[in-house]
C-alpha cells in the first residue's frame, strides 16, 4: 500500500520525515489530550543521514515522507538520539529496509538499544564532541544524560544551525503545523510546560547541567528541532528562556489544591480553604482527582508555591485516587514549596496524616499540622478551613520573601 504523506522542508538541507499521532491521549500516565507527534528528521549532505525514527506504528508513515524526496535505500547513516520506544519503536524496521552504513547512538545509548532490540543491531557509539562528515554538511554530537535518559544525545548541524534536541524542548501536539511560529503562544506555553512538568521536572538537576554544557559548545541555533510538537525557529529564545524559568522552579504567588472526596465533607474543606487563600491574594487552582488527570494537576504545580493535598480516611488509608496523584506527584519531585494536608473522616482519621508524611518526604515545608475534621464539617468547622487559607496565604507570602533574601 502506498501512502501519500509528504516531506515538510526545515532548511536548505534538512526535512522533517516524521508522523502525527492525532490519537494518543495516554503516554505513560500523562494524558496527552493533544495528541503527539514523534519527529524524524533527514540531513542532506553528500551523505544521508535520518536522525530519530518514530513509535513503531507509524513506520509506514515515515517511510512515506522519507520516499517523497527519496529512495529511502540511500540513507548512508542513522543517528538515534534517544533510544525511548517513541523514537526507537520503528528503528529495526528501518535498519532492515535501509541498509545504513552507520547506526549512531551515545554509548549508554548502545547499550539501551541492545537491550531493547537485541543483537542484530550493530551501533557506534559516539561521545559528546565527535562529528560525523556527510560531505557538504557536518553533524555533531554532544551527549545529554537523563535529557531524558541515560543514553539521550543531541546533534547539532552548524551549517544550518540546527539543534536537534531528542526529546528536550518538546512538547505533545498533533497539529497541522510544524512550526510553533504557526502556532498561538498561549498553546505553545500550556503544551510546553505540561511537558515540562510531566517529562523532565524531575530532571532539573541533570537537565541544568547539560544546558551549561550546551552554552560552552558555542553552538548558536536558529532552529531547535525536537523530538515532538513544532520545530522552533523564529522564537528559539521564547522556549529558552521558559525552559530557565521552569528549571528554577520559584515559587509564586499560587496554591493547587488537589482533593479526593466520598460525601463531599473533604471537597467542602477544600472549598472553604481555598476561599481563605483567596482572602489572603493568593492565586488557586482547585482540582478533584475525580475530574483532574494526574498530568494536569502536575502541569498546575510546575509554577505554584504551595501545595495542598485532602483526603478522606478510607479503611485507615488514604483514598487511592489521591494516593495515585500524590505519587506521581512525589516521582516528579517539585521543589520550593510549601503545603499541608487536610481531610475529612469518621472514626480514625489518619489519611491527612499520612499525607503529610509523603508531602515531608517531598520536601514540602508544613507551618501547619494537618487539618481534620470529622464527619460533616458544621459552619464553625469551615470558618476554620477558611482561617487555615487565611493563615496559609501569609505563610506563602514569608516563604517567597524568605526565598527571594536567601535565593534572588
Ligand atoms: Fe520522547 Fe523520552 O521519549
């Protein structure tokens, strides 16, 4: 069967041959409601050269654009920056068809790719300052570990200035446009920083790193070109300069609230509470983990200073669909926070402790014990709720002076 997809030209040498997945809405537990797009791109020199292939489904697809501007069998070299099943899902079936000269991959990038796909493929590996010449242009490689894996690489292309950044500066978006100055900023910035938060918030430690590294290379870019969503070229330092932002992580002027409720006693706490820090001019996003994915609570909490989780006591235990948030919420490690835990119960009333438990092990600072109420919280008992925000605003306040003398 043949498929009419085509090419979409990036520069003089380089052409985006990738697939739109209109249809993804769950990429490991983040709900991609956007969908996705996995990225190929191919470098024409003297020598060809595809860098990333796409999720295994869409093989096809990609061999399709590929074959729009040439015979696929002319690939001399493959480069795999990232050997995630996004990228690396249709790498074999590529390899069997081409016949490249080279497969690249980072060392750790070898041995992820053995391990997934087993012997018959046969990689070099690269290091971070080795070049491959395609005769007319050149690529270079700089190794990027745990942006987002062990084994994830970037290739720059100075001729072009082109930056192709795996997964870093990505964002899930099936659109029509492959370029994000085609694209409105307020989708850019919602779709970025969800990504962000999801993918590598908890990587802002080794992301940091290879970033420095990046500036000492000299590399300039005019395009970065990533693994998913658009290709940026007219507003590289917009997505630059958000990327800083969200590295830093200073907290702000902003509470999320994230709540699980069995006769709405907790959401009414949660109600109130937020009405008190609302009083006290703070910004709230209010979410019901039965209304809210875990992804979009994580996306809330990339720019928030304070974090507050509810709970019902169900069987001496958390409820699990907030225990499911709190730990995906832990496993992406957002720091500078403050927070506390709340909830409503009957008899034993523990979850609100336990709660706070996690929060202290995500290093969330508490200035208040946990509040619990039991049964159906009366009025006087949401007046409290309401002082409690009231009291949480101030303290939210001192901890972004205390953060903004200590830290700028
Ligand atoms: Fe898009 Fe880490 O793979």
């Amino acid at each position: 069967m043949s498929i009419s997809f085509r090419a979409i030209k990036v520069s003089d040498k380089v052409y985006w041959v990738g697939a739109i997945d209109w249809s993804v809405r769950n990429f490991h537990g983040y709900r991609t409601s956007s969908g996705t797009t996995y990225n190929a791109f191919l470098v024409m020199g003297e020598k060809i050269a595809l860098i990333d292939t796409v999720k295994k489904p869409f093989y096809d697809e990609m061999l399709a654009r590929i074959s729009s501007i040439i015979d696929p069998a002319k690939i001399d070299y493959i480069i795999s920056n990232h050997a995630e099943m996004d990228h690396t899902g249709a790498l074999l079936q590529t390899i069997r068809s081409v016949k490249p000269e080279k497969v690249i991959a980072s060392i750790k990038g070898a041995e992820a790719l053995l391990k997934h796909y087993g012997p018959e493929l046969k990689i070099q590996p690269v290091k971070s300052g080795d070049s491959l010449d395609l005769g007319t242009v050149h690529l270079m490689f700089e190794e990027t570990r745990m942006v987002h894996w062990p084994d994830s690489m970037v290739t720059y292309m100075p001729e072009d200035k082109i930056l192709f950044s795996q997964d870093a500066f990505g964002m899930h978006l099936a659109s029509s446009e492959r370029f994000a100055d085609q694209i409105d900023s307020s989708v850019l910035y919602r779709e970025a920083a969800t990504y962000f938060a999801n993918i590598l918030m908890p990587l802002v430690v080794p992301i940091s790193s290879r970033l420095d590294a990046l500036t000492k290379t000299g590399w300039k870019f005019d395009i970065i070109a990533p693994d998913h969503g658009p290709i940026w070229r007219q507003n590289v330092s917009w997505i630059v300069n958000n990327y800083t932002q969200w590295l830093q992580r200073k907290p702000t002027n902003k509470a999320v609230i994230v709540f699980g409720t069995m006769w709405e006693s907790t959401e009414l706490m949660a109600r109130a509470i937020s009405d008190g820090l609302i009083e006290g001019g703070v910004r709230v996003s209010l979410m019901s983990v039965d209304k809210c994915f875990r992804s979009d609570v994580a996306a809330e909490v990339l720019d928030a200073g304070a974090l507050f989780v509810g709970s019902p006591t169900l069987n001496n235990n958390i409820f699990p669909s907030v225990m499911d948030v709190l730990t995906y919420l832990k496993g992406l490690r957002p720091k500078n926070l403050i927070g506390a835990a709340f909830g409503s119960h009957g008899w034993s009333g523990e979850a609100p402790e336990q709660i706070a438990e996690v929060l202290r092990s995500m290093k969330v600072e508490m200035p208040e014990p946990p509040l619990k109420i039991t049964y159906v919280p009366q009025e006087n008992e949401l007046i409290q709720c309401r002082e409690f925000g009231i009291r949480m605003a101030k303290k939210l306040n001192n901890y972004i002076e205390s953060y903004k003398n200590n830290r700028g």
